[in-house]
C-alpha cells in the first residue's frame, strides 16, 4: 500500500522529536522553570523553552495517530482473544520489564506511553467493533460522531484521575482523538486523499496552528487570547500530527527516509533505552539559556541535535547487544 512507505518515516521522525524533547528538558536542573510556559519568564527562559513546548504540542499525539492509523483492522469479536494476546505480549510485557530502567533512571513510574498504547489498542478494537455494528453502512461522519460522544463522555468523567499503586491508568484521554482519527484516516481513503492533496486544508491548518501555538506570547492583557491559549491544547496535537501527515505524503525528509523508516521500525528499542544515553549536563543547559536568543537558540537545537542522534545510535546499539537473548528480547521489545 503506498502510504505504508513513509508511515514507519513518520514515526522515525516522531521518536527523533520524543528523544530531542527529553534532551532539551534534562538539560536543565529544572525542567519546569525553562520548558513550561509562563508569560512573567524572561524572554531567554521563553525562548529555551519554544523549542520543546513545539515538538510537545503534537509529537506524542503523532505517535498515537500513526499507531490507530496502524490499527485498522476488519476484526471480528472472535479475534478478540488472539488481539489481546497479541498486545500483551508487544506492549504490556515490554511495560513492565522495562519498568526498573525508567524507575531508576528518571524515579518515573514506568514507560506511560507503553500502557497507554496498549489501553488504546484495546479500547480501539471494542469502539471498532461497536462501529461496525451501528454502522453497517460505513458512514465517515456516524464513525465520527461516536468517537467525538465517546471522547466527550472520557473527559466529563474527568478518567485522567485514574491511579493503582501511583500509576497512572487514565492518560490515554489525551490519546483518544489522535488515535481514532488516525484509525478513520486508514478507515476512509477518500477522507485521506481529500485532505492530503488538498492544498487549501494544509495552508489553513498551518496558519491555525501557528496562530495557537504562538497566542501563548500575547495573552497577557487579553482575555480572548488567553482564552484561546487555554483551549488550544485540545486542537494543537491534532493539526500538528495532521501537518505532518500532509508533509510526508508530499516527501517532506525524503532523502532521510531510509534512516528514518529504520528508526520507525525501532522505536520500542529506542523509546525504552534512550534514557541510558542522553546526557544531562546542567552547566550546558545554563551556558546555552544567557545566551542571546539568536545564539541560544541555534546552540540548543545544534546541542540536542548531536545528543539526539548520539542517544538514538547508543541505543540501537545495545538493542543488539541485548537481543542476543531471545528472553530479554521477548520482554523487553516485544519481539518474537
């Protein structure tokens, strides 16, 4: 299928950004005083923060996207077993094994991305099952209107509150959109074709999402910009993913493909050993931020860059290392 070519491109490209994101962030003591938004910062702390705060408007969301664009499958219920299974064993395994790495590394409580995904893929089977009883006909706009009920119905439970034992079990409310509608992208090709060879969709959705990403530096001493600012973190990850989606279909990166299609392909590996090998030099982060913006920007992105691909290379690495043992590659990566 041709857009298989440049889907595993898409999430090459996706975990670059994560890796390049935990870079700029670890690279201060911290993270929060520099990467997260505050209109009273100095404009040196706003601009060592634009960079991150614009690969985490949508990266995450792109990956979910990709993943339910993946997903699409005519299952039937009877396959619900061998699915379920199947997950277990790619994701939830992977989740827990590897959960001592990120618990001793970072003091996180596992890989949230792993139990998310996997909540998702289940969730994704049930509501397609579901859609394909209720809708028998097909029909883009019904298949829209359940995920969109559905969607509001997960917010106004408010499931993100979700804990057991400090784990978090509700962040796929934040997955939800992204990944159906990659699920309704692969499910309807003339939405997809519409949308990816329409240049009137790709402009206004670029000017949407530079006018909301960068509504955050004016909303000072106006209330509508503040508002719009507020809300815009429900549409931002959307457009993001959608524009990347746009840009891949019209060969954004294509003389990278190969290298990124590789580290598509190998995104679990790299998802759970970065975090051994991106370094965290403070007096870096600190040295790049007094800078002037011109300077400090064009050093951070070169810095994280280097460190990114260092990281990424390291890891891959030890992925080969480790998948010596069939054991640990079963557990740990979910291959079999």
């Amino acid at each position: 299928m041709k857009h298989i070519e440049y889907i595993d491109s898409i999430k090459g490209f996706a975990i670059f950004l994560m890796v390049m994101g935990h870079a700029i962030a670890w690279n201060y003591v911290d993270w929060n005083e520099v990467c997260v938004y505050d209109i009273e910062q100095p404009l040196n702390v706003k601009i060592g923060g634009l960079i991150w705060q614009l690969i985490y408007s949508f990266h995450m969301p792109l990956f979910f996207m990709v993943s339910g664009y993946l997903s699409y499958k005519t299952y039937e219920w009877e396959n619900f077993y061998s699915f379920l299974k199947k997950k277990i064993m790619r994701l939830l395994i992977p989740w827990i094994f590897s959960f001592g790495i990120i618990y001793l590394v970072r003091g996180s409580m596992g890989y949230w991305f792993l139990l998310c995904l996997f909540e998702m893929s289940v969730i994704g089977f049930i509501v397609n099952m579901f859609s394909k009883i209720i809708n028998r006909a097909s029909n883009c706009m019904l298949d829209v209107l359940i995920v969109f009920t559905l969607y509001f119905f997960i917010k106004f439970v408010h499931v993100y509150k979700w804990e057991m034992f400090g784990i978090e079990l509700g962040n796929f409310d934040n997955a939800f959109l992204p990944y159906f509608i990659g699920v309704i992208l692969r499910k309807y090709k003339g939405v997809f074709s519409l949308y990816t060879q329409n240049n009137v969709f790709y402009t206004c959705f670029l000017l949407l999402f530079v006018f909301l990403f960068v509504s955050r530096y004016f909303i000072k001493d106006n209330i509508i910009i503040q508002m719009i600012y507020t809300y815009s973190y429900h549409i931002l990850p959307l457009i993001g993913s959608l524009l990347v989606f746009y840009a891949f279909e019209h060969g954004f990166f294509k003389k990278v493909w190969p290298i990124l299609s590789y580290m598509g392909k190998k995104t679990l590996p790299i998802y759970i050993l970065h975090i051994l090998f991106v370094i965290q030099i403070n007096e870096i982060g600190d040295f790049i931020l007094n800078q002037n913006v011109v300077t400090s920007m064009t050093m951070q992105i070169i810095y994280t860059v280097t460190i990114s691909t260092i990281a990424i290379i390291l890891s891959l690495m030890l992925y080969k290392v480790i998948c010596i043992s069939n054991f640990f590659k079963r557990v740990l990566f979910g291959e079999y």
